[in-house]
C-alpha cells in the first residue's frame, strides 16, 4: 500500500481551518500536513472562480501531484469524494467524518443543517449549499482504503449514512464513537487521532 507523503485536512461548512489542528497535533505519521482553506470562508479571500463543490475538488486535485491522504469533516467528505475520483492514481487513504459523503441522505434520518448555517451565518458564499449530486453509483470506484469516523449522537449526519458509505466503498471500514456528535474530529481528538494513525500506518 502507497504511503502518503502529504495529509490534506479538510474542513466542514463553515470553513474552519482548525477543525483538524487538535487531532492532527496528535497524529505520529511523518508526512506533511496541510490545513485546507475554503475561499470566501473563515477569513480567506473569495475567489470569484469557485462556484460549486466540484470547482473546490478541481482546484484541490490540480495541487495534488503525490501520495496523499485527505481527511475530511462533514461537508469536506463531499470535496475529499470529489477529489479522490479526480485524482485516484494519487489519493493513497481517505479519511471520512460525519459526512454525506456525497450520497442523498434523504431516508436515513439527517437533519437539514442548511437553513440554521444561511440564518447564521448569511455573509457566507452561498454555492456550498446548493450540492445535489449523488454520488453513490460512483464510489465503488474509490478502491483506497476509508477510514469512516462516526458519532452516535449527531443528527445530521446519523450513522445510518455511515454505514451506506461502508457498503459503497469498497475497502472502507466503519469506526462508530460512543456519544460522538458533529464535532467529533475536533471535540474528540484524543480518540480520533490514533485511528487515523492506525488508518495511515496499515
């Protein structure tokens, strides 16, 4: 198995370049970290070319020229699926949380995160809220190995949908953390970090 060079962290929604930092200060894999920013997001200068979470994984996949790893916080998954089929020679592991994962979580019990994320934040570009592609016929195709990070106590991404992504994904591996919610990357570092640890060194 490819061993990554490089560990793409991706944020959620909101853009928050330091969702990752606890969990990543804890990691002992050797490759380079990089925190990825979202134009228009968490004080990074807009960029008037990004229209859609497609636009973010071409930009992401046009950095990517080695063995890289992407670790991914909810929305993230979706730009981490879109990359890794844009790129599939290069992505070595994925690392997926609390995450649509880009299939339609419609019948598996999510809550619609988007309304209260426009009401709270109206100054946010507004494209990320606009993604309807399924993506689930295209998965089988990710053939890297997944590393699924659930909680069992987030609503809007409930572990049903992380158990639709492990039966897509063809070399994934669902971990479910006891009284985990939304934030679980970040909130529950000490517990996240040796599994992508793990994940990577495999």
């Amino acid at each position: 198995m490819p061993v990554p060079s490089t560990i793409l962290f991706l944020p959620g929604a909101l853009g928050r370049r330091g969702f990752w930092q606890p969990a990543a200060a804890r990691l002992t894999h050797p490759a380079r970290h990089v925190h990825v920013a979202w134009p228009g997001f968490d004080g990074a200068p807009a960029d008037p070319a990004i229209h859609c979470l497609d636009d973010l994984a071409a930009r992401l996949a046009d950095g990517i020229d080695g063995p890289t790893a992407l670790v991914a916080q909810s929305m993230g998954g979706v730009v981490a699926v879109l990359t890794a089929l844009r790129k599939p020679e290069h992505i070595t592991h994925l690392v997926l949380s609390v995450t649509s994962g880009g299939i339609d979580l419609r019948g598996l019990g999510a809550a619609d995160w988007r309304p209260a994320v426009r009401a709270e934040h109206p100054a946010l570009p507004d494209w990320f809220l606009a993604h309807q592609e399924d993506l689930a016929p295209r998965l089988p195709q990710l053939a890297m190995p997944a590393l699924l990070l659930w909680g069992d106590a987030d609503p809007i991404s409930p572990v049903a949908a992380g158990e639709r992504l492990a039966a897509l994904l063809p070399r994934a591996r669902l971990h479910v953390v006891a009284g985990g919610g939304h934030d679980l990357g970040c909130a529950r570092a000490d517990e996240v970090a040796p599994l992508i640890d793990a994940h990577l060194q495999a």
